[in-house]
C-alpha cells in the first residue's frame, strides 16, 4: 500500500506541474500574449485621436471664445453710431426726420404740462430737454437692446439650422434661406434681408459682412467672418458654427446663472431705493404741515435736492456693484 501512496503523490505532483507549465507556457507558444499586447497597442492608437480630438475641439471652442471677448471690447470701445443706423437696430421704420419730429411734439408737451402746473421756467426748461432729449434717446436704446437681447437668444438656434445643413450637403446659401423663413424674429427678418441682397446680386460673403452693421453684437461679427473666410478660402464651416453654437449657448447658461443670482442683491437695492420716497408719502398723508416744509422753504428745498442727488448716487453705485461682467 505505501507504494500506492507513493504512486499517487507522485501522479498528483505531475499533474500540478504539467498545469503550472500549460498555464504559463502555452500562451507564450500559441502567441495569445502577443496578440493581447497587439489589441492593447490598437486600442491605445485608437483612443489617442479621439482625445486629441476632444482636446482640439476644446481649444478650438476656447479661441472662439476669446475671440467673442475681444470683439466685445473693441466694440465697446467704437464710435456711436449715426442716429438714422440706430434707428434701424432698434427694428424701428422711422427716418430722422420722423425721430426729431416726435422729439419736438414731447419737448412741447413736457413744457406744456410744466406749465400748467404752475412750474418756474427753469422747471419748464428743464421738462422741455428731459422729454425731448433724454426720453427718446432712453426709449430708442431701450428698444435696441432689447432687439439685440432677442437676436442673441435666436442666433445660436439658427446657427445649429445651418450646421446640420452644411452637414446634410446642402449650400451655405439654401441654409440661410431656411432660417429666413422658419426662424423667430429678429432672426428671420436678418437672414431674410441677406437673402435679399444675394437675389440683387451682391456675393454672399458681402451681404453677410453686412449684418454687423444693423445687429453690432460680438457674436454676429463673429459669424460674419466665419462666412466670409469659409466663402473666400474655404474651409470646415460646420466645425467651426458648432463651436460658435456651443459657446453661444454657454454664455446664455451663464447669463441666466448671473442674474439668478444678482436677484436678491436687485431685490434688496431696490427695497433700500423705494424706502425713503414711501416714507415720504406716507408721512404726508398722515402729516402733510410736517412734510411740506421741504419743498415750502428755501432751506427745504435746498436739502431735498442734497438728498435726491445722493439718493441717485446710492442707486447708481447699487447698480454698479450688482451688474456682474462675464
């Protein structure tokens, strides 16, 4: 019997070391530990474009950004544009004759009104330039704002309409014309002005060109370029309207996260602004010989334009301070 036992050990330590010699010495004979490094060295080939890819598409979206930065801050630092161009981005149809006109008839009524309540003529004066001069100037820049806010909130949709166009095969020109005809305003009548100037037979690339004029924002300057070197020396265009996309979508993100969260620092300064006109009116209410003296007495008077003028101080620095550049 030992020599059973014997046999048997010896048959188990052969069997161990046959398996110990299969596992570790067939993959080097049958070549699966260089087939496995070969997949390895391919997928790392593989994966290192798409990285460099990414990282490309990462600077290149980056340079465009910073190339909308720039273009802000020149434009910023630009001349003010002739009456009869603002006119026109502010969407209005008005000549400057018509704007000078309107001017006059609310200087007149300013005065008018100014008059009739009994007012010095320094307060007519003064009613006279606030309605005829400040007035329309503050409505006409509010009127283009809010056009500019309008086409920026548009332009990286109608950007996306004539990327996925490009990428479809279709011309740069049937592009813009799908988003003169399907897009919101101030988009559609825009690109339907482009449109316009291309069937009178100026090349594509001028009538391009000329967008920033009638909407000076950084970002339609940018797009203008983009075009016009696409049209000239060409180029991948969608590529590069995609990063435009992306970064046009990622201001307006951040845009939207600023004025989230200015609201309370707004909210407070406009409870803090409001407190002393309300006090105000409330005191005269209750009291009306107690308050009066601020505008019967010359001493009043004096103080209560003191106190106007630091209150619009205050207002102003308020403003200021919450008014976040991005």
């Amino acid at each position: 019997m030992p020599e059973i036992d014997t046999l048997a050990i010896i048959g188990l330590a052969v069997l161990c070391a046959g398996g110990l010699a299969y596992a570790l010495i067939y993959p080097l004979l049958s070549g699966e530990v260089k087939a496995d490094q070969r997949r390895e060295a391919v997928a790392q080939v593989a994966a290192r474009p798409t990285r460099a890819k990414a990282e490309d598409t990462s600077a290149k979206r980056l340079s465009v950004e910073d190339t909308l930065k720039e273009i802000e801050r020149k434009q910023q630092k630009s001349s003010k544009p002739p009456l009869q161009v603002r006119i026109a981005q502010a969407g209005l149809s008005w000549t400057a004759k018509q704007f000078y006109i309107i001017s006059g008839v609310l200087a007149l009524g300013g005065a008018l009104v100014t008059l009739v309540m009994g007012m010095p003529p320094l307060a007519v004066l003064a009613a006279a330039i606030v309605f005829g001069l400040g007035l329309p100037q503050w409505i006409l820049n509010h009127l283009k704002k809010r056009r500019m806010l309008a086409f920026l909130n548009e332009l990286a949709n109608a950007v996306d309409v004539i990327v996925r166009g490009v990428k479809a095969g279709l011309p740069l020109g049937d592009c813009i014309r799908i988003v003169a005809t399907e897009s919101q305003e101030p988009v559609r009548s825009e690109f339907r002005h482009i449109i316009e100037q291309t069937a009178l037979g100026i090349p594509l690339h001028e009538a391009v060109m000329k967008l920033y004029d009638r909407m000076p924002v950084p970002e339609a300057n940018f797009f203008c370029i983009v075009v016009s070197i696409q049209q000239k020396a060409g180029g991948n265009l969608s590529e590069t309207l995609g990063n435009l996309s992306k970064v046009l979508r990622d201001r307006k993100k951040m845009k939207s996260k600023i004025v989230a969260l200015s609201q309370e620092a707004k909210s407070s300064a406009a409870i803090i602004a409001c407190l002393p006109p309300a006090v105000m009116f409330f005191v005269y209410l209750s009291t009306p010989q107690y308050i009066s003296l601020l505008w019967t007495t010359d001493m009043g008077r004096l103080l209560l334009a003191v106190c106007l003028f630091w209150m619009f101080t205050g207002v102003m620095v308020m403003r200021k301070m919450i008014n976040f550049d991005f």
